[in-house]
C-alpha cells in the first residue's frame, strides 16, 4: 500500500491549467501512480501569485540597491551554509558508525576525494578552496564553449544555468547569443528565478549581470505562475557518472529543488536536456546507481575542456518536488516553497508530508522512517 505520508503534488504534463494529485512509493524507477483530477483546485491554483518585488532596471530602482551590502551578505550566507556543509561531510567521512547509517554518506566519501584531488593538482580555480562548492575548474571557458556548441544550445531560446562560478562563462555566451537567460536566486533564499534578455542590458554591464549581484540587479525575478518553456538547462556538478548519467552536487540539494519547481511549472519535461560542465578529472566510474534517490537529477550531456559525452542516461528524471524528502530546514529557508506548501494544503485540505529533520543523527531518521 502507498502511504499518505508519500503525497506528491503537482501539475499535469503540458497544461498550466490542470493539476493532480500524485501517490508515489519512496524510490522505485517504476513506482505506481494514483492520479486524481481536482477541478477546482486547478481554477485556484492560476490564481497564485508568487511574484517577488522587482527591482525594475531603472535608474532611480539602480540607485536604491546597495550591492555592496548585497554582496557581502551573500558571502556572509555562503560561508554559514559551508561551514553547516563542512560539519556534515566531517561526519559522514569520519564517523564509521554515522557512515554505515546514513544511505548518502557514500556522496560524501566520492565528493571529497574530487575537491582534495582539484586541490592537490591545482586544477581548481577561485573561489578556493573549491571544498563545499561546486567547484571551479582550470579550462572552464573552454568547457563553456563546447556548450555552447551543442546543437540543443545553438537553437535554444531560454537556457536555465546554475549561479556558480564554474558556469559563468556560459551564462555570458547565453546573453551574448541573444538567449533568454534563467538563473535561480543564490540558494534562493531571496526569491526564486530570474530572467535575463541582452535587450535589458548594453555590452559593458552583460558581463556584470552574469554574477550574483548583477542578476539581482538587471535581472526579472519571476514566479511559479510565470508562462515559459526552458529549452535547456545547464547544472554544475562535483562528479559525474557517464555510464547512466548520474551526477554529485554539492549536497545542499538547490538543483533537485529548481529542478522540481520547473516541473511544477511545466517549463521543462523529461525532454529537456540537462547537461554539466566539469573539468576531466570530475569524471568518475562509482557512482552507484541503486543507491541514488528519486530526486537526484541526472545529466544527459557532460562538457569538458576536451570532450563531449552523451551518457548513456538511464536513470529517470524527477517528475516534481518530493515533499517526504524535503528537511524542515530547508522548507524554513526558502519562502517560496512554504508559500506553495501552505496553498496546495488549503485548496486539496490534506497535510503534505515532510522530511526527517536534517539536525537528527543517521540512526535516529532510520529509525524514523522505519516508524
């Protein structure tokens, strides 16, 4: 039987106007599915209205942002949630008994190895050390390049790239090309996607708006009501698995819940190429696939400063957000994804599930689980 804890929402394939509800098992690539039609939630739901406060590229809205102070409580932020990430990987790589518990300690053990080795060979670039980042690389232009080659590119007109460094020189070649440029707000904490078009920037402030602060600053934010199709999207990556496509993030989780959030939308379906840019040594033969969970976005295309590979991606994408696997953390530190809980919980009257909490020892979220 499927358990009522496993509710999983979200709209039906190629229509903003329908929605469903979705029961699904915790893990299997072939898991049965109970849909329900819900007309009057679909009539609800378009009326959401998640739009963030926009700071329009005007010259008195440009005169009000502080970037300075944007960007220092960026780093502020990012050097909290590395140290939070740190303390984690500490303990799945050094504590056996933790290690043997938690099903994704072996992540961690694959991640480590990576960074140590970029380290080690001087491979990595800045922001270093690349530990806890997704890391740049030695040679990332030239793997941005070989992107931007791709045939699913070139006839791209929204591509969906990740914020990192590594990636930056893509996100430049995809406003230089006259593309529609969507990028998630950092760990979006602030907000959710925005949109960049060359048409709102000059050729002096593109390579700005390719950062952090330049996509708060020139950029669109958008909401989960926003009309648009993504055509491809590009996620960084610490390692990569040819064989079935599987891929390593950082282990914050961002891209699985952008991801999931532009399934909700409809923006992208299981059509949509995903493809990572990483440098040679970020390729990796053990990653094991029965081990990854439902959520974990595997990529279809891995560019390198000398290939390109078209996996042999069997694993299945994600089909939206898996609340059963959400931390409570995480849901307190995105506004976004509490507002979208908070509503599909009002108009379907049932209590979506949600995950272990992150601050719990292995042991004890097993135990939980099996409760």
């Amino acid at each position: 039987m499927h358990s009522p804890e496993l509710l999983h929402y979200y709209p039906k394939f190629h229509s903003m106007d329908s929605y469903m509800i979705r029961l699904s098992s915790p893990f299997t690539y072939n898991h049965k599915c109970y849909l329900f039609a819900n007309q009057k939630l679909s009539r609800h739901f378009t009326s959401f209205n998640f739009r963030l406060q926009s700071r329009k590229n005007s010259t008195s809205d440009a005169k009000e942002f502080d970037e300075s102070a944007f960007e220092a409580e960026r780093l502020r932020l990012d050097a909290k949630a590395r140290e939070s990430m740190a303390q984690i990987s500490k303990t799945m790589t050094e504590t056996t008994a933790e290690a043997e518990a938690d099903p994704k300690a072996w992540k961690w053990v694959i991640r480590k190895r990576i960074w140590d080795l970029m380290e080690a060979q001087n491979i990595a670039q800045n922001p270093r050390p690349v530990h806890h980042r997704i890391p740049n690389f030695v040679g990332a232009s030239s793997a941005a390049k070989k992107l931007s080659e791709l045939a699913a590119f070139v006839m791209a007109n929204c591509v969906k790239v990740n914020p990192d460094s590594p990636q930056k020189q893509v996100r430049f070649l995809t406003l230089s090309d006259g593309k529609k440029l969507l990028t998630p707000q950092p760990r979006l904490r602030t907000g959710f996607f925005s949109i960049l078009e060359s048409s709102m920037l000059t050729p002096s402030t593109i390579n700005e708006a390719c950062t952090s602060v330049g996509v708060a600053k020139y950029g669109r934010p958008i909401g989960l009501d926003e009309k648009i199709k993504v055509d491809v999207i590009v996620i960084g990556s610490v390692a990569v698995d040819p064989k079935a496509g599987a891929r390593l993030g950082k282990g914050e989780g961002f891209a699985e819940l952008e991801y999931g959030m532009l399934r909700y939308m409809g923006a992208i379906d299981d059509s949509t190429p995903v493809v990572t840019s990483v440098h040679d040594c970020q390729i990796v033969d053990d990653i094991p696939v029965e081990k990854l969970l439902v959520h974990d976005v595997p990529v279809d295309i891995i560019c390198t400063p000398t290939q390109v590979i078209f996996t042999n991606r069997t694993i299945p994408k994600p089909q939206g957000i898996y609340w059963n696997k959400l931390f409570p953390e995480k849901l307190g530190q995105i506004r976004i994804l509490r507002e979208l809980k908070s509503r599909i919980e009002q108009e379907t009257g049932q209590k979506l599930p949600c995950g272990p909490s992150e601050k719990l020892p292995p042991t004890a979220q097993r135990r939980r689980g099996h409760s």
